[in-house]
C-alpha cells in the first residue's frame, strides 16, 4: 500500500495485495512486465471463455514478459462464492491456469482494494468509475502506469495486439 491510506501511488508497483494464500505481495515484484488485471468468478457464464483465452495469452506471452493477475471477487450475482482454496483448486483442475489467482477482494464500493481505487483512477469515460461485472480488464504497462481498460465482455484474444505493443513484439 502507499505509505498514507489517502495517498495516490505513483504506480501500481507501490501497492501490495494478498495472495490466495494470505501472503504479502508487492506489486513491484512485476516490475519490467505488462500485467493483465481481471476481476475474475467461477460461476459467471463468461468464465469458461476468458479463463481460456487467459490462458492462452499467458501460456504465448509469458516468455516475453505478460503476466496475468486474476483476483476472485463476489461482488457480481455472487459467482465467487467459494473460499480461496476452492477457488484455486478449480481453477488449476478445470483450466490447468499457472498465473496466480490473490485474495478474494472487493473491486467496487467503500471496501474496494486499494489496487483497485487506483485502477478505476484513470480518464475512463464511458466506463464511469466503477466496475460494470465480472472479468473487467485493465492493462499496465512495463513502468507501472494502467493504459487500458477493457469491458468485462471484451475477448482478452481482442486484446492481444494492444499487449504486444506493449511487449514490443507488434
């Protein structure tokens, strides 16, 4: 977390999140990567097709520097109401996912991670502030700053050319 509660960090590598485990991470162990940043659900009729498509970002991008970061959120129709356990075991038995799956968080509201305050920061226009659904994606550069986000209806496979930019494979 930034060093005040109400201080805006100077990027997301200023920030620490839990991870499904209950452990520290700090966000600035992904310095030098683009991230993909989804709210994510077992039980959304949109998990099976965007599980599979991160999966398949991550298992061509990986290597080049993408790592996606999945947080579990319940906030949505309560299509995440497993525990952290249960959501890991049924995301790496079902979908045989390897990038890491964090703590069951809230994406919106006065309980919303500070991860995601600081996400929702931009100039997002039409999205307004807050986060519309399930599997909502943002995207960060290789410095730390957000420079996209995307609807949670949007196909993360839509979205490959603005991570190879990124990347600088495009």
């Amino acid at each position: 977390m930034a060093s005040e509660p109400n201080e805006i960090p100077q990027s997301i590598y200023n920030l620490t999140v839990k991870d499904a485990h209950g452990n520290d991470v700090s966000l600035s162990d992904y310095k030098g990567k683009v991230l993909l940043i989804v709210n994510v659900a077992s039980k959304c009729g949109m998990t099976n097709s965007n599980y599979a498509e991160l999966n398949q970002l991550y298992d061509k991008y990986k290597d080049q520097g993408l790592q996606v970061l999945a947080f579990p959120c319940n906030q949505f129709g309560d299509e995440e109401p497993g525990s952290n356990t249960e959501i890991v075991d049924f995301v790496c038995t079902r979908f045989k996912s390897e990038f890491p799956i964090f703590d069951k968080i809230e994406v919106n509201g006065e309980n919303a991670a500070p991860l995601y305050k600081y996400l929702k920061l931009g100039k997002w226009g039409i999205f307004g502030d807050d986060i519309q659904w399930n599997f909502a994606k943002f995207l960060v550069d290789k410095s730390g700053q957000v420079v996209g986000r995307y609807y949670p209806t949007t196909s993360p496979l839509s979205i490959e050319y603005d991570i190879k930019k990124l990347l600088g494979l495009a």
